[in-house]
C-alpha cells in the first residue's frame, strides 16, 4: 500500500495532497479495523464460550482461540489499521481524525445492507445521515492546525 | 447504575481518549511521516516506541478496554454506547485543551453531529 501512494497525487500541491492523503488514510484504516473485527466475530462465533470458568478450561478455551485462523487474520488487519493509525496521527490533528473515522459506521451499514441484505432500521439509516454530514463537515477542517 | 459502574464508565471514556491523546502526543515528538514509503514508517514505528508518551498511552488503553469488560459484565451492552458517543466529545476537548488544536465552529459542529449519529446507531 505505501508503494503506489507515494505516487498517488503527483500534480497536487503540498497542502491538497496533505490532504488527499490523509483521506485515503482514513479510508484505508476504517476498512482494516472493520474486516478486522469481522474476522475475530466470525472466529469468536464458532469457539463460543469456554466450557467452565476453571484455570484448566479457560486455558484450552485461549489455546482454542489461538489456533483459529480467522484470529490471525483478524489481528493482522487489527495490526495493519494501528499502522495506518500512527502513520495519520502523526501528521494530522487527533480531532480531526477521531470523528472522521465514525465514517466506519457508515460503510459498516452499508455493507450490511447491500451485501449482506441485513435489515436495518430507520432509526439506523437516520444515525448514518447524521455521521455522514458530521464527517463531511469536519473533513473541510484544517487537517493540521498544530506547527511541527 | 450504581457508583461502581459510574466510575467503570468514566474510566472507559477518560483512559481511553486518554490514552489516544498520549499517542498522538509521542507521535508529534516523534514527526511526520514525510515519504510514504516502507521505510519511513517503520523508522516511525522504531521512534515512537521509544517515547514515553507512547506507553503512557498503550497502559490507559488497556486500562480503558478491561474498565469496558468490568462494565459490561455488570451492567447491560446498551451503557457501551454513551462511553462511544461521549469519546468524541471529550477528544475533542482533550484536543484542543491538552495539544492545543484549534476546534473551529465547522469542527465542533460536525463532532456533535458524530456523535448523535453514532447514538442513533448503536441503539437502532
């Protein structure tokens, strides 16, 4: 992923591509964390609870956890979105990070609905239009107001 | 809700927006990610776990994540979401207070915006 983006926006000026960049960031991790999570849920589903709360069954319970393939994957994407994370963080401001990455929910929703047909509430879509314009109105912020 | 799980949930918000801005704090002592390429971010990496502020941070997170099962295993799921929703409010407090960002009016507006819409999601 860093390979191709250093090419990215190579006509835009300092601040726009600042700012291109720091959305694709955004994008990118909000995505990680989510597979992320869909991987560890989807391993968590199947291992269930552990059998008894005694030293012996919560240890084959962990090492159950542990030897599902979805856990992994679903920690290297958690690692690859902590990346990304850092990587933003250190050029852009946390409060612009912070409510921009509620686009998640969004994208979330979205998902859940056009690929997974879920059903989802009003209530729920209303919520979606609601972070939406938030986001959209945070992301015409500064992303830096700090100097280096 | 009784006074233990009020201080549960304080700790979810306060450690965890804590610890976020203790992370960004070691990362501007460490600098920008200028170049986006491998090496640059894992030089990155190597500084940042070097600073104080860093470990600072990864501690009041995990103090927030295990105030979060202590909460939940005492109150119902649905208490989670004012300790998401108000994150972002006090984040952005803690931003502007602690690291001297400027919150602009367009910024705070659309937070607060966030912020009902998350709500709104985790309960629907």
């Amino acid at each position: 992923m860093p390979m191709p983006m250093r090419t990215a926006f190579p006509h835009a000026s300092r601040p726009v591509r600042l700012r291109l960049r720091t959305y694709a960031f955004i994008l990118a991790l909000v995505m990680f964390s989510s597979v992320g999570n869909l991987f560890l849920s989807l391993a968590m589903k199947r291992i269930g609870d552990p059998h008894a709360w005694t030293a012996t069954a919560l240890f084959e319970h962990l090492l159950r956890i542990l030897s599902s393939g979805n856990i992994w994957i679903g920690i290297a994407f958690q690692l690859l979105f902590f990346v990304c994370y850092l990587t933003v963080l250190s050029w852009a401001d946390f409060s612009f990070v912070k409510p921009s990455m509620a686009i998640g929910y969004a994208l979330v929703t979205l998902l859940g609905a056009l690929v997974l047909g879920e059903p989802v509430s009003l209530l729920r879509w209303f919520g979606v239009a609601l972070i939406c314009s938030g986001v959209a109105l945070v992301a015409r912020t500064d992303v830096r107001t700090t100097p280096s | 809700m009784n006074l233990l799980s009020t201080i549960y949930l304080a700790l979810v918000v306060l450690a965890g927006t804590g610890g976020h801005l203790a992370t960004k704090q070691a990362l501007r002592r460490v600098g920008e990610v200028k170049r986006l390429r491998p090496g640059p971010i894992l030089r990155m990496l190597a500084r940042v776990m070097r600073q104080p502020w860093f470990w600072t941070g990864i501690v009041l997170m995990t103090i927030s994540f295990f105030s979060l099962l202590a909460l939940l295993a005492r109150e119902p799921l649905s208490l989670a979401v004012p300790a998401t929703a108000l994150s972002y409010v006090v984040g952005t407090f803690g931003a502007r207070w602690l690291l001297g960002e400027q919150v602009s009016p367009a910024r705070w507006l659309g937070v607060l915006l966030v912020c009902a819409g998350v709500t709104l999601v985790s309960l629907g």
